[in-house]
C-alpha cells in the first residue's frame, strides 16, 4: 500500500462515519470535491465500489463495509499513536465523540465544558443527544453517558453524578385545583406530562417502595421531548411532572413545584461515563474522564 492510498482510506473512513462529503472534508479541512476525488481514486484503484451514492445519501456498499470493520481498527490505532506523541508533551488531542441524553449534556457538562476544552485545546469534542442506549463500538463513539442501572455489564462506568432521585412534582396553582396523590395508583386521575424519548416511545413512570416496584401508564394533555419543557409546563400549571431532583433543586426550594409521592422515589445510582475495555485507552479520554468523573465534593 503506497501513502496516497492511505490518505484515501482516511478520507473514505470519514465519508462513511458522517454520511456525507461535505461532512467529511469539513471534518478533514479539504474541499468536497477533493473528498469525492479521493474516494473515486480508491475505488478505481481496488476495483470495486465502496459507497452507494444518491442525491440525499451515501452510504458504504457491502464491500465498503467489510472494507470498513477492517479498516477501523487500524485507524485507531493509528490516531492513538498519534495522540501518544502529543500526549508525552502533556497534551491529550484529538476528536472525542460522546453519546448522552440531552439532560446529562445540559446538567452534568455543559457547565464545565468551556473549562474542559479550554484546559485541552487541542481535543474537539463532539456530543449527540439522545436517549436510547447506544452501541458504541459499532456506531464509533468513543464513550457514551448514561444512568448506571442501564449500562452492560462488559463495559467500564465511571461515576459522573452523586445519587439521584425522581421527582413527581406539580405547581401550587395545579394543586389548588386536584388532590395530591397519596398512592402511584392515584395519577389516573391526574393531568401528567408525558415525555417522548427520541426512540418515539413513551416513558411509563416507575415507582419503588419497600421492595416493590410499580409502572404507571400516565395520561395527559401534554407531550415532550426535553426535561426543559416540562419543568416550565409544571411550574405553569399544566399538570404533574417526573423530573431529577438534581434538575428542579431551584424550583423545589423556591416553592415553585410542590413534590409529591416522595416515599415511591428512592434514591439510586446516577449517570455514567461508560466505555468498552481497550487494551489502550486514548489520551483524549483519559483527560475527558479524569475531568468529568464524580469525586463526591
């Protein structure tokens, strides 16, 4: 394999991680049409057709996936030994892709992350919010974020949050108008927002007490997909809310929401940093680890 094909594996290995050429070559720092240009080159040169090209997709073809599961290693490998050399001058680089639920992004990194990438300016961060567990070898994440009770068992978690706990809270003016409920069973008769999670599903609300664990199939008149909204609809009275309680601190405190059903919300293990066992870990995680992890101060 001669240098020019291997600048065209990385630029074909970018193409597909993003979907895109223009994607790509902004990743890269080279125009789309060089993109395009390497990858015709490669293909021409192997002799078969790695990506399926349409006006709204591309996609790798089977050969180009194959190509791919034996390429990534190698890449890595590569960006690792890379990252080393920077690493031995003190400075972590590189790309960090991480997977969380926009709430941990908002709560938990969003505070810090202009400290974070100011302390490592040579890493580029690059987060997706959503809510499903994500495989992420196989969808190239780095690490992903999520509650501790939801992580397999083959990967390492390090814990980024203390405890938490749920939160069935709803406004004074809402309670003005219903009855608080004394029992899980007793929100049938209540106004609930509803959160739709961006798998399209929709969370039933689940409860523990003395062992025994309960699901609610809740209704109301309201939907949404972000915490956000539904802390602002439940302090303006549109009914009640299942929330964090590292999420609604200053609106318990100022008596904006009123909580209820408290003895059905025990505390359990809060979020995350999880990621598969490597025989070498990269030194951009290393230093996003050391710095996000919870150290219970």
């Amino acid at each position: 394999m001669n240098r020019t094909q291997l600048s065209q594996l990385a630029v074909f290995a970018a193409v597909a991680a993003h979907r895109s050429f223009r994607a790509a070559g902004k990743e890269l720092a080279i125009a789309p049409s060089a993109v395009s240009h390497a990858v015709s080159s490669l293909e021409e040169s192997l002799g078969v057709r790695l990506l399926a090209r349409t006006t709204r997709s591309v996609l790798p073809t089977e050969e180009g996936q194959a190509l791919l599961q034996r390429l990534a290693p190698a890449l890595e490998e590569i960006d690792i030994a890379l990252e080393d050399t920077l690493a031995t001058r003190g400075r972590p680089a590189g790309t960090l892709r991480i997977t969380a639920p926009r709430f941990a992004s908002d709560l938990l990194m969003a505070p810090r992350l202009g400290d974070f990438l100011n302390t490592y300016p040579d890493i580029t961060l690059e987060i997706a919010n959503e809510d499903g567990f994500s495989n992420i070898v196989k969808e190239g994440y780095d690490a992903g974020i999520r509650l501790a009770e939801s992580i397999e068992g083959d990967m390492i978690a390090v814990k980024i949050s203390p405890d938490i706990r749920t939160v069935i809270a709803g406004s004074p003016a809402y309670f003005e108008k219903h009855p608080k409920p004394l029992h899980p069973r007793d929100l049938v008769h209540h106004r609930c927002i509803k959160r739709r999670f961006t798998d399209g599903s929709l969370y039933r609300w689940e409860f523990e007490k003395d062992g025994r664990e309960l699901v609610v199939a809740i209704d109301g008149p309201l939907i949404v997909i972000e915490d956000r909204l539904g802390v602002l609809a439940a302090v303006n009275g549109a009914g009640l809310a299942y929330l964090f309680d590292i999420r609604v601190q200053q609106e318990l405190a100022e008596g904006k929401l009123i909580r209820v059903l408290e003895d059905w919300c025990p505390p359990y293990p809060g979020f995350c940093i999880y990621y598969p066992s490597r025989r070498q870990m990269r030194p951009a995680l290393r230093a996003f680890i050391d710095f996000f992890k919870y150290t219970g101060l």
